[in-house]
C-alpha cells in the first residue's frame, strides 16, 4: 500500500487565514497544499489525489460552489470530499446550495480549532480507510487474475495430458487406445440404429526397407507423411488411427454396402503407393512404398466380443491381401 501521508488542499484568498489553516492542521498527520483561487485549486487537482478540500466559499472570480460544481464534473475527482469554510451563506437555502454543488459539510468562521480539526480527522480515517478497501480489492483482483490464469494453464496442461494419452506422439493420429473407443461407439450405433460401417487394417508394404536403407529419422518423417494422405482422403466422420510401427486401421462409418468400401481403399492404395519426397538432416530423399488393405464390414451383432471378432477379420483379411501380391485390397468374407 502506498506509504505517503494523505493530502489536503486548503483554499483560501486571505493569506492569514491560509496561515491559520497551516498552524490548525499542523499536526493532522496529513501533507497540507495551498491554493488563493479557484482556478489555482482546480490546477492543483489534476496533479495530485486529496483526501479532503477545505474551500472557501467566498472568493473573487470564481467563488467556492463554482470550484465544487467544476469538481464534481471530473470522474475522478468527483468523490473528493470538499468541506466548505465561511462566515456568510449560513443560511438554510445556501447549505442546500452548497450541498448540490458537492459539498459533505461546513465549517463556521470564526472557525472552532476543535470542530476542524476533529472533522478533518474523520474524513482522513475514512480516507485511510477506503485506501485501505481499494488496497484489499486490487490485490483480491490481481490474485483472481493469477488464479484464472493458473486455472486456465492447469486446464491447458490437462487437455494436453488427455491428447497426449489418446493420440500418437509422431503423426498426431488416435492411437490405439481411442482408436478401440472410437470402434466401440461405431459398433453401439450400428447395433442402436440397425446400421453398418466397416473397417480397415493397413499395412505398408516396403516400410522396413524405407528404414533400414535411410534411417530411423527417413521413417518417421514417412509415417507423418502417409498419416497425412490418409487423413486427407477420407471424410470427416471416419477414424484414422496408427496402431503401431507402420500399422493403421480406419472405421469407415455408414457405409451399408461393402463394395463402397472396397472402392475407398482402392484410392487410398493409389494415394499412398504415389512417390514420397522426404526431407531428412537436410536432404531429399525420394522412396516409393505400397499399402495392404484388409476390410471388414460390420452387421449388427449381439456378440460380446464383436469388436475382436471385427479386428480379426480385417486382419485376416490384410494378410490375404499380402499373400496376395501386396499393395492391394482385400475383403474379409
């Protein structure tokens, strides 16, 4: 909190009484500023925060309800509180003018040494006070600040933990554990709405060759690539995921006639047996791989174990394709 001593602007024409003021408020405790007019004390308001005017009332040029009134038109300096000091305007419809005009209270000349000094001490706690209050408020503002900020990186760091548990760290792929979720939904909807979809194992053919001959960096920087194609090519509601070393599978979803599949996969057997140029340490380097698809269409089932069962049979279904000739499709009977 700020340690200076609170201000008080004491406006006045006559010197004396500003020399009075001085030696009434001398032990105040608060930081005294003097002004002769009302166009001094306004000057002085734009440069300094006070915790209470003394004003004057009757001044040449520009009396106090003038000062009080251009007071009040500043938003901040609007809740300064300015107590009025005069021997004339006593009267019941002058307070009220004075009042309207932004005045808290007045003060009587011949002003009473205790009645000023007692009411000044008041408005300087209540001063201390509301310090005191917007003290206790920026700092609850600044902690609410940093707790949201702490929530939003915990939140943050808690969705990456999530992706990272569900997602392959080097082609940002589902990995196998969504990809499992992911055809457990496929199969609740088919069973749900007497629907079919299918399924597709794949594996690239000439992988191993691709690693062994340009290095492990080559490798990887082909199954971002083919995890590319393949994510490019199929539409949004279907899953590609990588289980593993250079083995994906998809859920093709909606699909009620298998051949629809088929034909799928065919274009993606041509997509990903297109030429890859990868960038390794620096250099380009150009391989060619191929792709052994197996499909599986799904009927609704009441088995249990239906997923296995699937899996099984794209997997079969892949290393028919293989034995086949590889780079080709193959549907599971």
């Amino acid at each position: 909190m700020n340690a200076m001593p609170p201000k008080i602007l004491v406006v006045d024409d006559t010197a004396a009484n500003l020399v009075a003021m001085r030696r009434l408020l001398a032990n105040s405790g608060a930081q005294l500023f003097e002004a002769r007019s009302g166009n001094e004390a306004l000057a002085l308001c734009l440069d300094h925060a006070f915790a209470l005017i003394l004003l004057d009332v009757n001044m040449p040029d520009m009396d106090g309800f003038e000062v009080a009134g251009l007071l009040g038109e500043a938003e901040h300096l609007r809740d300064t509180p300015i107590i009025f000091v005069t021997a004339a305007y006593a009267d019941d419809m002058n307070r009220l003018k004075g009042y309207r005009s932004g005045a808290v209270d007045y003060i009587a000349k011949p002003i009473n040494d205790v009645i000023l000094q007692s009411k000044v001490r008041v408005f300087l706690e209540l001063y201390a006070a509301r310090a005191k209050l917007q003290h206790t408020l920026d700092e609850l503002a600044e902690r609410n600040q940093q707790l949201t900020q702490e929530i939003a990186e915990r939140e943050l760091m808690e969705a990456m933990v999530r992706h990272q548990a569900h997602h392959d760290a080097l082609t940002g792929l589902p990995n196998r554990i969504l990809f499992h979720d992911r055809l457990h939904g496929a199969i609740q909807r088919a069973n749900r709405h007497h629907s079919q979809f299918a399924l597709a194992c794949i594996d690239i053919d000439g992988f191993k060759h691709v690693n062994d001959s340009h290095g492990h960096a080559a490798g990887d920087a082909l199954l971002q690539e083919i995890a590319a194609r393949l994510s490019a090519h199929l539409r949004s509601n279907d899953t590609v995921a990588r289980l593993g070393g250079d083995e994906f599978a998809l859920v093709l979803e909606d699909i009620e006639d298998p051949q629809l599949a088929m034909q799928l996969c065919e274009k993606l057997c041509v997509a990903l047996g297109e030429p890859y140029a990868l960038r390794v340490n620096g250099h380009l380097i150009e391989v060619r791989v191929g792709a052994s698809i197996g499909i599986a269409a799904y009927a609704p089932s009441e088995h249990a174990d239906a997923d296995e069962r699937l899996m099984h049979a794209a997997d079969h279904a892949m290393y028919e394709a293989k034995r086949g000739g590889k780079n080709r499709c193959a549907l599971a009977d």
